[in-house]
C-alpha cells in the first residue's frame, strides 16, 4: 500500500465494554492519523467516534457456553461475512478488543491471508483456557496488556506483549455534579444511596435481578434509596416504584452512590477506581457455571481481587448468589463502618497498579508504529 491511500483498520469488539474501548481508541488513533478509516463490529459509541458498523454488538453480546450454543448458527453466519468483508476491503490492520470465543477463531481465520493483528484488551487466559496463548502466540503479532501483570505473563509464553496502561487511569470528569444527579432523580443528597449494577445483558439481568430485588427487601432501611444502572436494550420485568434508573452515564451512579451491588465483571474494577464500596456476585446457568469451575485457574472472580492477590471485595458466586449473603456483606458498606474504611483503603493500592493516564494514546502509538501505510 502507498501512503497516498487512507489507512483501514477492521476493528471487532463484541461487548458493551468493548465498544468504549473501541470508541477511545479509535478517537487517539485519529487524533495521530486523521486520514485513517475505520469499519467493524461494535457499538454506538464506536458509531459516534466514526466507525462503519457492519454487526452491533447488541447482537453479538452473549455469556455462557450453553448461551453461546444456542446461537451457534447466527455466530457462524457472521464469522462468514467477516471474513468476506475483510478479504473484500483489505485493511492495513485488523484490531481485536477483548471477545475472545470469537476474535481467537478470527485470528486464526486470518492469519494465512497475512493481514497483521493487534489485539487490544487481551482475552485472560491466565485465568482460564491457557490453551489459548498457543493461537495468540502464533496468529497476533501485537499484543496490547491492560492489566500490570499481563505482559510479563504473555512474554513468558513467546507472545510479543506490551502494558500500555489501564483505560481506568485516565482522569474520570463526571458528566454531572452530585447536586445536579441527586436533583434528577429525586434523591436526597443526606441519604445513602445504594447503586445496583445487574448486568448488561439480558440473561444477567434475569438471573440477578430477582436475587437483588430480595436483598434490598432484606436490608429494612428507611433511609436507603435505590438505583439501578441500566445497560442499553436491555428489558427490566416491573421494579419497585421508589427504585430509580439511570441509563444516560451509570459511571454517574458509581461516582455519587454509597455502595454497589454489581454482578462480575468491568464494573467490579471501574467501583475501586471510583472508590465505592462492592459487593460482587455471579450466577450462571447450571452447565456453564460446571464447565467455567472447572476450567477456571484463578482464585477470584473480581478483578480487583486478582490485581490485588487477595479478597477486597466479598464475592457470591452460583449458589453462594443469595439474598441473604448479599445484605448481610452490602449493610455494613452503607454506613462508616470498619469494612468500609478496610475497602476504600485497600483500592488506593490497586488503582496505583493501573498506570499512568494515557492509555488509548499508548496503544495507538503502539498500533500504528507497526501499521505499514
């Protein structure tokens, strides 16, 4: 390619998170290569930052292994016309964000047409399905670590890794001062404020929520207010009148709430980062939940458990997900209690782990250093 032509980059995230992370990147990327072009699989916010979307990840977000079965056919059909696609257009570089059931086959796919990937947001193997590192060693050639201890891991095992940072690094300015949320939603800025986080997916949500719609029957405070983070296209079944929704900025309900409820995953670290206390919990379907216990080579869920090699934050996982277990970890966090301050003052040493800001920056250096244009 000349350098006369703009450059491609086929980009594929498969998850709400994905797709933030996609839309911050390919904003840095921009930013050091205004002629670049961008098309793939993501999300609004990938939409926004200037990218053609050919799948949403509305459709492409799934959990579980049984979940992910059951739309075998329809994953199967898109794998097809990626692959198509990316052989009709030719990008100068395929980037893959996290998603790793289906960007790892992609990979593969790819890799005899000798097209050059980098994948940002590795998939965490180290924490199950080590096997994997074999794919990644021999199909990416640029591997992009958001966590400290990735890179020393993957170099280990012959991958070609680089700790750029981690995107929670950067400097978080809310879109809103508290007085300015509280008021929206008919708070009282006095009162705690218990943020619930079930998930963004429809299956999590189903799962979840009746077990913290129990809970907070549980906890018998007058004082207590409720809200829920709401993830987009999601369908809530009927909740409580007084309980309050936030879908425009949840990181709004993590910034000025008191404690949080919050299923497994990137909210369980973006609550150290926002310094509010967690409590995290997960519950799968009885195959997927037998096949992940098994596979699983870590001794947490939570990673701000894992960055921290002990346990900050109580986690309930499967059976353990009980309202029960729930109250009783969540009541002391809402008050000034000794768990409290043991929490806040553990996530200090976590967030220090994640980095300098910059971190998008850092990987667009990094993806376009070796972008042949």
């Amino acid at each position: 390619m000349t350098s006369s032509q703009n450059t491609v980059f086929f980009l594929v995230a498969g998850e709400e998170s994905g797709d933030i992370h996609g839309a911050r990147l390919i904003s840095a990327l921009k930013e050091k290569c205004p002629d670049a072009s961008f098309v793939g699989h993501g999300g609004n916010k990938m939409k926004s930052a200037g990218m053609d979307i050919l799948e949403h990840v509305d459709d492409l977000s799934m959990m579980g292994f049984t979940e992910v079965l059951k739309h075998l056919p329809y994953m199967l059909n898109v794998m097809g016309n990626t692959l198509g696609k990316i052989q009709e257009i030719k990008p100068h570089r395929l980037i893959l964000i996290d998603y790793p059931g289906f960007n790892l086959r992609l990979a593969k796919n790819i890799h005899p047409l000798g097209l050059p990937i980098t994948y940002f947001i590795m998939p965490q193997v180290w924490a199950w399905k080590e096997k994997r590192v074999k794919t990644i060693r021999k199909c990416v050639d640029q591997a992009l670590c958001i966590f400290p201890f990735e890179q020393e891991w993957f170099e280990q095992r012959g991958v070609n890794a680089y700790f750029v940072g981690h995107p929670f690094s950067e400097f978080h300015k809310p879109t809103m001062h508290k007085e300015a949320f509280f008021q929206k939603h008919h708070l009282d800025i006095n009162k705690p404020l218990l943020v619930l986080f079930p998930g963004s997916r429809q299956q999590e949500i189903n799962r979840h929520l009746p077990i913290f719609k129990k809970t907070v029957s549980l906890i018998k405070d007058s004082n207590l207010q409720l809200i829920m983070g709401k993830a987009p296209n999601i369908s809530l079944p009927s909740i409580p009148n007084n309980w309050k929704i936030e879908e425009e900025d949840t990181s709004l309900c993590l910034e000025y709430g008191t404690a949080v409820l919050t299923s497994s995953g990137t909210a369980t670290l973006q609550s150290a980062v926002q310094d509010i206390p967690a409590v995290v919990s997960y519950k799968l379907s009885v195959g997927s939940w037998l096949l992940a216990k098994n596979l699983s080579r870590v001794p947490f869920a939570a990673m701000t458990n894992l960055i921290a090699g002990k346990q900050i934050v109580p986690e309930f996982l499967q059976y353990e997900m009980t309202a029960e277990n729930l109250a009783e970890a969540v009541k002391p966090l809402l008050y000034n209690s000794h768990e409290r301050k043991n929490m806040l003052m553990e996530y200090e040493e976590v967030r220090r782990t994640l980095g300098m800001p910059g971190a998008y920056e850092r990987a667009a250096d990094a993806i376009l250093s070796r972008t042949v244009r």
